[in-house]
C-alpha cells in the first residue's frame, strides 16, 4: 500500500529500514530510530493515523479493521509512544519549548 522498496533488496519492505539499520545503510550515522531514542529523542505514533490507514488496509485486503489497527499497534517499536493525534503532540511540546522542522 505504501510502495515502500528496500534499498538492500531492491523488493517490497519487509522491515523498518529505519531501526537497527545495517552500518552505512543509513547516509548520517547515528541517526537510526534506535540511536536516536538511546539518545533521548521521543517519538510519538499519531493513533489517527494508525487508525486511518489501518482501516484502508483492511478494506483493499478485505480484513476486520479493528483488528489490522490492533495488529499495527502491536507492533509499534519499543520505546515509541502511541498519541492521539500527532498533530496534537506536536503542539503540546511545543508550548513546553520544543520545536519541530519536516524538511520533506
């Protein structure tokens, strides 16, 4: 659904190419998911969106879409935090000082 490729395998994504990373998979070291939450850095996962896509899923594959989005929460990687809106989370941090940048 997401046309993800995997650079390693020239295939579909089986995998979070983000986290635990092969060395020089990534083009800056250090920047991986699990380098970055070792370092402190929080991450959030928008459950709108979990919610959102997940229900997309289950219809083209003609699933129960509660239990696709419990299948993509229970996967969440460890040390993430579910939020109920990303939006909102962004927000919240920034009234506490933080900022945010997506240069994507």
């Amino acid at each position: 659904m997401f046309n993800i490729t995997d650079a390693k395998t020239n295939a579909p994504s089986v995998r979070n190419m983000f986290y635990k990373p092969a060395p020089g998979e990534l083009p800056l070291p250090g920047m991986s998911i699990d380098e970055l939450l070792a370092s402190g850095v929080l991450f959030g996962a928008c459950n709108m969106a979990i919610t959102f896509y997940s229900g997309l899923v289950a219809k083209k594959m003609s699933m129960n879409p509660d239990e696709v989005r419990r299948d993509w929460l229970a996967a969440v990687l460890p040390g993430m935090q579910v939020v109920p809106s990303g939006v909102w989370a962004v927000n919240r941090a920034q009234q506490r000082g933080c900022s945010y940048c997506f240069a994507g």
